[in-house]
C-alpha cells in the first residue's frame, strides 16, 4: 500500500515536471507581454518594503523595484499586479510560474541560488540583523550581552542568526520567542525581555511604535549579511538580465546624478555615459530585448536608486534609515553597479 | 369600584421584589451579586472610555490621535481598504450592489410578514450567487474585469465564506446519503472522502491548495489561488456537513423509511418528500454550528497571502506613520466577525422556532 502510494506520488511529480518543462516554450518576456502586466511576489505588508496604502496602492522599495521592471518593458509603472505572499510559499509562487518576478526582502543565500531553480538578479537593500535593547540595562556593544532575555519573532532565519552568533562568542541569552511583530514589540515594551532583535531595516519603526521610544537605543552590532533582492527563475537568461539592468540603470543613474526632475535636461547631456544609459545613444535596450528609452522612462517614472530608497525607507520617512551599507560606493557604501556601455 | 382593587404588596412585585428573588436570594447570591457588579463597575468605566469617550474619531492624519482612548480614525481612514481590498475605486459600485443584494436577501427574513421575503430568501440562496458570479470578476456584459488577486477586505471574506457555505450543504448532503447508501461502491466511495478531508487541517488544506498543488500543475496553467482555496475549502467544509446531516439522518426513526417504503415512494422521493425535511430539521443548530464556525475559519486564508478583513488590517496596522493601532484593528475585526455571527445565530434560533412541529419534548 505505501509503495503503491509513493510510486503514485512518484509519478505525478515526473508528469508534473514534463508538462512544466513542455509548457515553459514561451520565454518569460513574451508571456509578460501577452498578459499584459507584470506579476510581481512581495509581502503581505511589511513597512519601507512592500505596504498597501489607505487607497490600497502599494509602496516600498521592493515594490518600487518591480514597478521599473514594468516600466522598461511597459513604459508603465501601473502595468503591474501585486501578489502578496507568505514566507514559506514565496519560492513556489515564482517556481510555479504563478509571479514573474519575487520582490519580496528575500535574502540571497547559497542554498536558494543553487539549489532551488532560482537566479538572484541583484540587491536592492543590504539589511542585516540587529539589537533594540533598554537603556536601563546598560550595554553599549552586543558582547555585553551575556544571559540577556531576547524577544524574537518565530519562524525566521533571524532565530538561527541569534544562536549562531551567541555560540560563537560563547554567551549564553534565554529566547522568548513572539508569533508577530506587533506581540514582540509589546513583549519588549512591558519589560518582558532586555533586547529585541531583528532586521535593522526594521528596528527603527519597531522602536517609534514604543511608549517611550527614548527608552531604547540600537546597538551598532550588524551580526548577519542579509543582502535582499529581486528573484527570477533560473534558465531564462533574457528575463534574468533585463531585472538585473533595470535595478543596475537606477544605481548608475544615481551615481550619474541623474534623477526624475532633470531626467529630461539630462537627455541632452554630452556625457555619453549618460547618453547610453538614457537610450540617446547605442542600442542598450535591444541587447536587453525593451524599447531603447528603457533607461529615460525607469528614472523618469520610479526615480534613480537614491530616490526610490529615500521615497520609502530614507531618513525622513517613517523608518528613518541612513543610507549606510546602501549608500553608493563613492559615498562610503557597497552599491555599485557595472557601467552601462 | 376601583378603591376596592388592592394593589399587590410591594415585596412581591416590581423592581425592588425581581431584585431580592433574583439577586439577594440568600447569602452566597448576595456576595456574588456584590463580587459581579464591582467588576463591572471597574471595568464597563475604563473600557467605555477607551472605546468612545476618550477615542478619537475625526481629523486627517495619525497625529490628531491625541486621546488616551482608540484611534478610531485609522479605521475610518483606512475603512474603504477594509471593506473593498484593493478592488479599484471607481468599480466599487459593483461590491456595493452586491452588500445591497445580500441584505435585501436575508434581512427581511428577520420581520414577519415581510412581502415575498420567501422568494428573497430564495434569491438569496440562488440568484445571488449568479449575480455575483457576473458582477464581481467581471469581464462580461461589458463589465471591466477585475482580477481576483485584487479582491480583499470584507468582500473577500464574505465571498469566501458565502461560496463555502452555499456549497458546501448540497455537496454534503449528497455525501450523507451516499454513506448511508445501499451500494457498497458509492458507500465507500463516500466514507473515504468524509474520512480523508475531517482528518486534514484546514491549514494543511490550504498549503496544499496554494503551496503543492501549482507544482503539479504545468507552468503557465495556473489556477487563481483564491479558485484554489476556494476549492479546497468547500470539500473540507462539505465533509463536516456531511457528518452533521448524517447525524439527522440517523434521529429519524425507522418506521418514517418503513411507512416511506409502503407508501410506494421511490428512494429520491422517500429521500426528498419524507426523510431529509425531518432530518435537516432535526439538526439545524449543527448546521449553523459548522456554517458559523466556517465563517470564522475564511481567517486562515491569511496564511497563504490572500487579504480577508484580517489580512488587510494586519497588514496595515505595522505602517511605522501609525502609533499602535493593533489594538484598533483586531477590535474593529472582531466587531465584524460578531455582527455576521451572530446575525446567523439569531436566524437559525428563528427558523428552528418556526419550524418546529412540536416532534420536541
């Protein structure tokens, strides 16, 4: 009986696999043309990232992220359809073809590059994890943090992160471990722990959601690289270029000073950098298989990388995040991004 | 002549003789009385405050919560995103013909007398749906369409719960009878499928429907996710009323199939004319039990990224511009979950009343 079981098991996989392998004829950006939008994976609501509005529009950085990709191939930042997703069926969504690309703070790691069908196309946002801990326990620096109480959320890699890092200083700390967000803030607020740790992209709003919000502070410890980014599916090179040189066309148009206010002054510069990357000049966007404007309209209706980071999770936002790791790299960060020529 | 009636003794009628019967009867009924109405007191205060008299109801933007009490403006501010999900504006006219729709339905079956209210219930039960069908995904009768991945809020919730339960009932009570059947095939047929979907989660359910079941599916041939879940709760539901019903079925006495059978009736008329308006009867209240339940259960859709009413609040009650509104949202969810509950509660109570036939002791 199990074995019949398996081999029927067995089975519908290998069907599953070859019709998937037969229907996949069509690459990516043909399908995205014929439907007509785009079909982009991000969270059920996280803030900066990926948020419905009171008007139901969505915003944030990832969300951002797959409106350029729309508007290089659409010319349309609205040609775009927005499918909220859980942690754990993220991946599938993009395996099974339901959404053309995932922009969902995904941390690109080994095992999901290599081992699961998935390209990684870049980074849109270095994150890492972090501490929000009470002032009134006295600690400057995370090693001081030797059998502290530390609320967490279940179910993320940031647990995983947390022990790792303790046993490697040998410290030892006492997990309390929340369902959601909003429950690890209270549990923090009420004193049930000494430190809150999670995304640093994230400890800023957590702390303004507390009574006091001078009561905390943020460690300056990073302990984890969590580099986030778009996803595609692995075997579709064409699509996994032009993801990858949208995100790249708004880092070089930054770096550039190109922005959505003097995009159209821009146009006729001399600099042929500039002239490249707006479309004037060379056929960038045929190499990619989008109009050759791709670059003028991306900035023109999303903003350069600059724009688009400080728009939704910049200083003066609500989550108030320097730019830090994000900055350019002639500015003291890591964003950088191969020229466009 | 009226001098004559004597007005019963104080102790034995009005406010102060129900109080001493009901409240001061003995000494324990007066300690629990005294214990009762002190926690009251402490708490009706407080909570009365924070929901209305400190709350604040109007302004523009987080900052005019100034209050101890709610922030109810976040509510109202965010009420069309609640109630319609990302459903585009100016189409919403059509969710609101649908409210419309369904309260002309099933309200008047609370007002006696009301003209026609059978033929509404039975629009209800029916047309509505059909409507519905055209309206709300659109894409016909020149009608926009509107993708179900923009469907969310209330309206989802209430379609999902809907569909769930006008499905569910015929399926179930076809499933009841086929494990009550003669024929061994459709018997079995039936007691496996009860028994498979009554021993799965919902969660489980819906993590296939959403997680497993597309990569069985050739790429590009894609179900909607809510058509997925959709599916997979209507076959889940349909196992439990499929018990329930059972249950009735098995109340009815044997002399009922007996005096069916001498009758001369056909199965599908001994079925329909004798045992199944005796055995629906009969169990009513689990009926409504598994519909209330079921409509609670729509939450779980949350799991699997759809946005229900409590999906697009949880959502939104993390914007870092909102101090703390958590509490706002869950309570608005509960208070919307409270009214259709118990709307449906109330309606099973009456309809069990009207129906009964004095059968109960």
């Amino acid at each position: 009986m199990n074995n019949a079981k398996s081999i029927a098991v067995g089975a519908a996989l290998i069907l599953g696999a070859f019709t998937a392998s037969t229907a996949s004829a069509a690459t990516t950006l043909e399908s995205v043309k014929e439907k007509g939008h785009l079909q982009c994976g991000v969270t059920s609501g996280l803030p900066g990232f990926s948020q419905p509005d009171e008007n139901g529009n969505w915003t944030g950085i990832d969300v951002d992220t797959c409106r350029a990709v729309a508007v290089a191939i659409f010319g349309d930042a609205k040609a775009v359809q927005f499918t909220p997703l859980t942690a754990k069926e993220r991946l599938t969504a993009l395996q099974s073809g339901e959404i053309d690309i995932l922009s969902r703070n995904t941390t690109w790691t080994l095992t999901r590059d290599a081992s699961l069908g998935l390209n990684f196309t870049g980074v849109n946002y270095y994150d890492g994890q972090g501490f929000l801990i009470n002032k009134g326990i006295g600690v400057d620096d995370a090693t001081q943090l030797d059998g502290a109480t530390v609320c967490i959320q279940a179910g993320t890699t940031t647990e995983l992160n947390l022990a790792d890092y303790f046993r490697a200083k040998g410290m030892e700390f006492k997990p309390i471990v929340f369902d959601t967000s909003e429950q690890t803030v209270q549990g923090f607020a009420s004193g049930r722990c000494d430190v809150l740790t999670s995304d640093r992209s994230q400890l800023a709003a957590l702390r303004s959601k507390l009574a006091d919000p001078s009561s905390a502070k943020i460690l300056p410890n990073t302990i984890s690289k969590e580099p986030l980014g778009p996803v595609v599916r692995q075997g579709d090179d064409q699509w996994f270029n032009i993801v990858k040189w949208v995100l790249f066309t708004q880092i070089n148009a930054e770096e550039l000073g190109v922005t959505m206010d003097n995009v159209d002054d821009m146009l006729k510069s001399d600099n042929p950098n500039i002239q490249r990357l707006l479309g004037t000049d060379g056929d960038m966007g045929a190499k990619l298989g989008v109009p050759a404007d791709f670059g003028y309209k991306v900035v023109k209706q999303v903003g350069n990388y600059g724009e688009m980071y400080n728009r939704n999770v910049g200083p003066d936002t609500a989550l108030g995040l320097d730019r830090g790791l994000n900055a350019l790299w002639t500015d003291g960060g890591i964003m950088y991004a191969p020229p466009v020529r | 002549m009226a001098e004559s009636v004597i007005k019963p003794p104080k102790k034995q009628l009005g406010p102060v003789a129900w109080m001493r019967m009901h409240l001061f009867s003995s000494w324990y009924n007066t300690l629990l009385t005294l214990i009762v109405g002190y926690l009251l007191v402490t708490s009706v205060g407080p909570v009365l405050n924070w929901l209305l008299l400190d709350a604040d109801f109007k302004g523009s933007d987080p900052s005019d919560c100034t209050g101890a009490g709610a922030c109810w403006l976040f509510i109202n501010q965010r009420l069309n995103f609640f109630i319609y999900g990302f459903y585009p504006n100016e189409l919403q006219w059509r969710i609101d013909v649908m409210f419309a729709l369904l309260a002309l339905s099933f309200v008047p079956q609370f007002i006696e007398n009301f003209p026609g209210r059978k033929w509404l219930g039975i629009f209800g039960m029916t047309g509505l749906p059909v409507v519905g069908y055209v309206l709300i995904p659109g894409g016909s009768f020149g009608l926009e369409a509107v993708d179900s991945a923009k469907w969310g809020g209330l309206t989802l919730t209430l379609i999902i719960a809907y569909i769930g339960i006008i499905a569910s009932l015929p399926i179930g009570i076809l499933l009841a009878l086929g494990r009550r059947s003669d024929m061994p095939i459709i018997r079995g047929l039936c007691v496996v499928f009860i028994e498979v979907w009554r021993a799965v989660p919902l969660i489980t359910v819906l993590f296939m429907a959403s997680v497993m079941l597309p990569l069985f599916l050739p790429e590009g041939m894609n179900f909607e996710k809510l058509m997925r879940a959709l599916i997979g709760i209507t076959l889940w539901q349909s196992a439990y009323m499929a018990e329930v019903i059972r249950g009735g079925l098995q109340a009815i006495p044997r002399g009922q199939y007996e005096a069916a059978d001498a009758l001369g009736l056909g199965y599908w008329k001994k079925t329909g004319l004798i045992i199944l308006p005796q055995a629906l009867k009969m169990v009513i209240p689990g009926i409504v039990n598994t519909f209330i339940a079921l409509f609670k259960d729509t939450t779980l859709v949350l799991i699997i990224g759809l946005f229900d009413i409590l999906g697009t609040v949880q959502s939104t009650i993390t914007d870092p511009a909102w101090q703390n509104v958590a509490v706002e949202g869950y309570v608005f969810v509960a208070f919307c979950f409270w009214v259709f509950c118990f709307g449906i509660s109330r309606y099973s109570q009456k309809l069990e009343r009207k129906l009964d036939t004095g059968h109960k002791s």
